[in-house]
C-alpha cells in the first residue's frame, strides 16, 4: 500500500509479549497477503517463542497513525534494541526481513533510526521490494521445492541434470535395499532417541567441519526440542527418519506450519554416507508430502551441490548492514571498509578472511552472551581453521 501524502509515520520499539491483539492480528494479515512471507520463520509464533528463551528479542512496529504498517522482529543485547541489532534467532534462523503487505512502501533507513537503532546487520533477508537494496552486499539463491500441483508434476518439470541424479538415487536405493532391506521412513518421528541422536550426529559434524557449533549453547537445543515436542501456536517442528533395516540412517527436522516444510537441521549415519541417505530421506518426503500436508519443501539458502537439483522456485535472500548512527554504526562501517577492502587486495584466499572472521563472531555472539564463552569459540574457530589448513 502507498502512503499518503497525509500519513504519519510513528515508531515504536516493542517486546512480543506487549503486541496488542491488533498488532497481532495485522502480523497474521500481512503474513497472509504476502507470498514472500510463505516462510515459518515470519509467523508471529515464531518470534513468540524465542523471546521464552532469549531476553534481547525485540520488535520495530511501524505504524501509519494508529495502523499497524510494517513489523521488524529482532535481537539486540543493548536495553531497548539501542546498539548492534541482528535477525530474530540468528543464527538459527534462516529467513528474516520485514513483515509488510507486498505493495507496503516505507522509508527503513528513517524507520529504524526513529526506533533508536545504532545498526542493522542482517545475512539470510527476504526483501522483494528491494527497500534495502543499497545496504546489500550479497545475494544468494535458495533451493525451495513447489509441490503444490503434486511430486508428479514437480518431477516432470525438473532439467536433464535432475533425471540423471534421479537414476544415481535409484541404484543407491537398491543398494541400501540389497544390503539392509527393508527400507523403512518415520515420517513425524516423536522418538526421544531419534532427536538425541539427531542432536549427536550434528554436532559432531560440526566438530568435523570446523563450523560454529550453534547446538553448543542451551536455548537453541530448547527451542528446536519446544518446537518439535509441543508446538506453539499453530508451528512446530516435524522429525522425519529413515531406517536401513532397523538401522537409523538419516534424520531431517523441520520448522512448519503444516503446508510449508523448511528443513533446519538434518543429519545421517556417517557410515552410510556411500548410500546417499539424506537424499533418500529427502526424496522420500518429496514422494510423501501430499500424505503430510506439505505444499512446499524449502532447503534454505544456496543451491550448490545435491540442491541445485531440487530449486523450482526463485526465491532470493541477501546479506549486508544498516549503518544508523553512534557507536555500532561506526563500527559496522569500519567492518565492512576491511572487508571491501581485502576483496579487492592481491590477497589470494586470505581477502576473505574479515568476512569470515566478522561472520564467525556474529554467529557466536547471537548465541552466547558471555565473554568466557565468545573467547572460547573464537579460539575454537581459530584453531579448527587451522587444522582444515594443514
């Protein structure tokens, strides 16, 4: 919707829990209206139950007079959102941006400086109308699945690329089946044991890896277990496993809100890696989402690899800063300068390195608020990059 020239813009920075029942009400609207807020991530609940296990969620509600306009859902440890502000569960969440009617137009630059913000960072943003698009530094595609007219059809539409790695699963298939027959899918696992080991296998991956381990903290390991064993207000994580046998290969959990699956965290039995059973899982649940309700199957951000064979929906996300003002944005800009200015420099592989260590810190800092336990993960980084270099 266009502003008129009569319209005044206020702000207001809000806890999730004081959203009115009309702010809600207008969220769920918004959400609905919006194609490009398919994503569970934008659902109210969402934000809901992290602020039960983070104490530095926060709300921007834009308002046109009294109406609610656009909704900013977001973290910051600094008292009322002031500061260096990230995406809502970072780094958790795969999908954040503003919550709008498609046709919304806004100044977010005035919007969150009005709000206090010192500077906005964000990694994974949907941002269809483009209102930030002079803060982007990157864009990635994402890989999401459109089953909405049935896998048949879905199937039928993919490339030759797709049809090639499809007869690669299929001898992989008999394989597991030659050797560990029968093949055998959990679809909606409640099995306390799967989720442990789940839990288990992830993050020895990322041990593995060198990645940032984001399960090392409490409250992200609770909010994915909340969300998988109870739900929250019309979201929940559904667990999906399949067995070689009785043999547990490969687990997808996955946030929903019953007609999208996003999958979050997914795993398998590194000794099976030769049969391919995360990709067994996943066709699987391709083959099985009318039976579980899923109209769309979102693998998230980027398409390289195995996913490349799976996008059939352009969808986009970008990563960058908002430079607003005082001490974050001053730092913020000092950041990005460094990095600018080490992707141009004859640096060979290292011009990537402030992205990188910029990116790891963030990560960390999301999830752990203290001192001890940023400077142990840091070290941690340090030395598994290291170790990946020798």
């Amino acid at each position: 919707m266009g502003l008129s020239p009569d319209t005044v813009i206020r702000v207001e920075m809000k806890t999730p829990g004081s959203l009115t029942e009309t702010e809600l009400a207008a969220w769920r609207a918004m959400r609905a209206d919006n194609p490009a807020l398919y994503s569970p991530y934008f659902h109210p609940a969402y934000t809901d139950l992290v602020s039960h296990y983070r104490p530095d969620v926060w709300v921007v509600v834009i308002y046109d007079r009294q109406r609610p306009l656009a909704f900013l859902p977001f973290q910051s440890a600094q008292d009322g959102g002031r500061g260096f502000a990230r995406p809502i569960g970072a780094p958790l969440t795969d999908y954040h941006g503003f919550i709008c009617a498609p046709d919304t137009s806004f100044d977010p630059v005035h919007a969150l400086r009005q709000a206090g913000m010192g500077a906005y960072h964000f990694s994974t943003l949907v941002d269809p109308g483009d209102r930030l698009a002079p803060f982007i530094h990157t864009r990635n595609a994402c890989t999401v699945l459109d089953l909405k007219d049935g896998t048949k059809a879905w199937r039928e539409g993919r490339d030759a690329s797709y049809r090639r790695h499809l007869k690669s699963h299929r001898r992989r298939v008999r394989k597991a089946e030659e050797t560990y027959s029968p093949r055998q899918f959990d679809f909606k696992s409640q099995k306390e044991d799967v989720f442990a080991q789940l839990m288990r296998w992830k993050r020895a991956k990322f041990a593995e890896t060198g990645k940032y381990d984001v399960l090392s903290v409490d409250w992200t390991r609770q909010l994915l277990r909340h969300l998988w064993a109870e739900g929250h207000a019309g979201l929940r994580c559904d667990m999906h496993a399949l067995y070689f046998s009785d043999r547990l290969a490969a687990i997808d959990l996955g946030l929903s809100d019953g007609t999208v699956f996003h999958s979050w965290i997914v795993a398998y039995d590194p000794e099976l890696q030769a049969l391919a059973p995360g990709i067994q899982l996943l066709e699987g649940l391709i083959d099985g989402a009318a039976d579980l309700g899923y109209t769309r199957i979102d693998l998230g951000a980027g398409t390289e690899g195995y996913k490349r064979h799976y996008a059939s929906t352009a969808v986009e996300v970008a990563a960058g800063f908002i430079a607003l003002g005082g001490p974050a944005a001053f730092l913020s800009r000092m950041y990005g300068g460094a990095e600018n200015w080490a992707r141009k420099a004859p640096l060979g592989a290292a011009s990537h390195l402030p992205g990188q260590v910029r990116r790891r810190y963030s990560q960390i800092a999301a999830c752990d608020e203290s001192f001890t336990g940023r400077s142990r993960a840091m070290l941690a980084a340090i030395s598994a990059r290291k170790k990946n270099q020798t």
